[in-house]
C-alpha cells in the first residue's frame, strides 16, 4: 500500500500531526506481519474431527437442543464402552485362571471341604435363627401399629 501523505489546504497543524501518526502507524501494523485476517479464517475453519465431513459451521451459534442429542449419545457410546471393556477384562481375568500354571494354585483336599462345609452349616444356622426373630418383630409390628394409630 502506498503511504501518500494527503495534505489539505483547510487542516490545522494538529491534524496534521494525527494524520502523521496514524499513518505511521499503519506501516508499522503493515510492518508486523501479524497475518491477523488469516488466523482468524484458521480459526473459524477448525473442526473437532478433521475426517468428518459434517458440513454444519463452528462459528455460528449452536442450537442446544442438538448439543444435548449429541452430548446424551456420546455419554450412552461411553457408558457401553465401559461395560465391554470390565466385561472382557473380567473374562481375561478368568481365563487366565483357568489357564495359570496349575503349580500356583493352592491345593484344595477333603479335609478342607469338610471344614467348609461346616462353617457353612453354622452359619445357616445363625441365618435361620435371624430369620425367625425378624418375622417374629414383623408380626409384632403388624399387631401393634394398629393399636399405635387409633
């Protein structure tokens, strides 16, 4: 651009020092070289995923109801994503036990299968008898709410 300097018969000093100024400074903006205008269409011109060939514009603003859509089936993507994943960690984990070196694996004889089965009756037991005081305390509560309430 050429810096011509425009003089006027009718301009004060003043303005004519203004105008000196402002067209220095315009070479000196020239003379930067910020390539301003070009890194804005670069800007404007950025997409999330550069193989899509969505052709909706990131500078206008976006209707909400559509983020919300997209936001809920990326959430539900995720969430099933997850779930394949611990479950095939989870069947990893199960062949590899099946599979690990037998040496590794602690040996299970009949005593320890008596001794098991008989915690486990102890325990029935205690859970039988928990069971019984807790109908018990349901059928007390049963006759003695309406008597409560009137």
């Amino acid at each position: 651009m050429s810096t011509q300097r425009r003089s006027s018969s009718f301009g004060s000093p003043q303005q004519e020092q203004l105008l000196k100024s402002a067209e220095a400074l315009k070479l000196t903006f020239e003379k930067a070289n910020l390539q301003l205008l070009r890194n804005v269409t670069d800007f404007h011109s950025w997409r999330l995923d550069p193989e899509s060939d969505d052709t909706q514009e990131l500078d206008g603003v976006r209707d909400p109801v559509i983020v919300a859509a997209d936001v809920a089936a990326k959430i539900s993507f995720l969430r099933k994503l997850k779930f394949q994943y611990l479950e095939q960690n989870a069947k990893n984990r199960y062949v590899k036990s099946i599979v690990s070196d037998i040496d590794d694996a602690p040996i299970v004889t009949a005593e320890d299968n008596k001794q098991l089965l008989a915690s486990n009756g102890q325990k029935k037991e205690r859970l039988k008898v928990a069971k019984l005081s807790l109908a018990e305390m349901q059928k007390d509560i049963g006759v003695l709410a309406p008597l409560v309430e009137s």
